[in-house]
C-alpha cells in the first residue's frame, strides 16, 4: 500500500482486499499482544488470544459498520477473546513468562529493577477492581483513548475516565506498598 490510509478507510478495503488486511494487522498486532498479556501474563497465552483475535477480525470484517474506530471494535474482539479463555479455564500467571521484556543494553541492576517493576504492576492490577483493571490494560497497554476504551466496554467516556482516574490510583497505591515491602527485605 502506497498510499497512508486510515484504518476505516482500511477496513472497509479489507473486506475484499487481504493485502488491506495485512496492512491493519501490522498496524494493531503490537496493542492486541501488549493488551492480552496484560491480562494473562503468559506469553504462550496472549500469542494464541491475539492469533484468535485477528482471525475473529477476518471473519467478521464484513460486520464491521464503521460507527467506531476500527481500534475499538478491533479491541472490542480482543476482550471478548479472552473473556472465553478466562470462562473455560482459570488464569494461570507465571510472571517469569510475562516478563520477557526488551532489556538488550540495559544493567543487571537495571534489568532486575525493570522485571520488579513489572511483576508489581501485574500483580497490582489483580488486586484492584476489575473493571478499573480492565480500563488500564485498554488504555495503557492497548493504547486505546478513553473514547475508544468506552465503545469497547459500553461505556460513557466520562465513566471509563473516572475507572482509569481510581485505577491508576489504586495501581499507585499497591505499587508503592509492594515496593516498600521489597525494600524493607
């Protein structure tokens, strides 16, 4: 594709076209992935989910009425994913697996600091409510807007802001005590 289309302009080519398709897949792999390993925090778990997202997203192209971002609708399919992974078996979390994180050029001490910073975060966010949570992974890992955070969740942006607003502070909160806690050791 030569030229710079938009994503709805994409998704309504990629209803006959595979190469617009691939195009929209490139654009949005990296916050489908990041958005279910959120939630999972297993690797192996959050390649399959954003496989199956993406094959829900080819399927269902045609369905897709452009009222929204393709990103909300696209995310909107991603959370409906893993809701069925979460209903037919319990999350495991092996943190080890989560935290495969680019570290190339960084410390030891830094690359430690960095995979203590994100085991707090993940299991942060499993002791705050769940939709607070959920606004988070949307939001920071999935890099949605508050806009399309509440299409997904059927919400009004001032409700999905007001989640993020008491998430990140509950997050804070448990962040810092965790750390507290690790550095009285």
């Amino acid at each position: 594709m030569t030229e710079p289309f938009s994503d709805d302009q994409l998704a309504r080519q990629a209803r006959a076209s595979a190469e617009a398709f691939a195009e929209l897949y490139r654009r949005h792999v990296t916050r489908v992935f990041r958005y279910h390993l959120a939630c999972t925090g297993n690797v192996h778990d959050a390649e399959d989910l954003t496989s199956q997202t993406f094959l829900a997203a080819l399927e269902g192209i045609r369905l897709w009425r452009g009222d929204g971002s393709f990103a909300a609708w696209l995310m909107g399919i991603a959370s409906r994913r893993r809701a069925l992974l979460f209903r037919r078996r319990k999350p495991e979390v092996p943190l080890e697996a989560a935290l495969h994180l680019p570290t190339s050029g960084l410390s030891l001490e830094s690359e430690a600091s960095l995979r203590l910073q994100v085991e707090t975060v993940v299991r942060a966010l499993k002791q705050i409510p769940r939709e607070r949570a959920e606004v988070i992974r949307l939001c920071l890992f999935a890099g949605l807007t508050c806009a399309e955070a509440a299409r997904v969740l059927r919400k009004s942006e001032a409700a999905v802001k007001m989640l993020l607003s008491r998430g990140l502070r509950d997050l804070r909160e448990r962040s810092s005590l965790a750390l507290e806690a690790t550095d009285e050791r």
